[in-house]
C-alpha cells in the first residue's frame, strides 16, 4: 500500500479509539455523579457499602447504558 494510505488509515483507526475513550469516559463521570448523589442521601449509613460495591462492579463489567439508566 502506499505509505500516505497507510497513515491516513492510522489516523482513523486513531480518532475512533479517542472517540470510544471520550465515551467510555463520560460515562465513568455520570456514573460518579449519580454514586455521589447516592452517597450524599446516604451519609453516615456504612452498611450502603456492599451496595455501592455491586454498582462499581456492574459499571466495570457490563458498562452499559441500559444500567446507567437503571441507576437513576
């Protein structure tokens, strides 16, 4: 292939894997905002811990909207 072919397809492959970064990023912060909303209701109540626990763990391993939503 042609050198300036080849950057231009390293360029794209560049822009798609900050775009998922951007992405998986916004949806770490709505997550934390929607935790911290939790967490300030909760405040004082250590039992919660176990709680919050199986949301991070969800949101690491699932990361999907359908759950994000659920959260609210």
């Amino acid at each position: 292939m042609n050198f300036k072919v080849l950057k231009v397809l390293e360029i794209a492959k560049d822009i798609k894997r900050d775009k998922l970064k951007r992405v998986a990023l916004a949806k770490e912060v709505i997550v934390k905002r929607r935790v911290n909303k939790i967490l300030d209701i909760l405040r004082g109540q250590w039992h919660i811990i176990d709680f919050l626990n199986f949301i991070i763990k969800e949101m690491l391993v699932n990361n999907s909207q359908e759950f994000i939503n659920k959260l609210v």
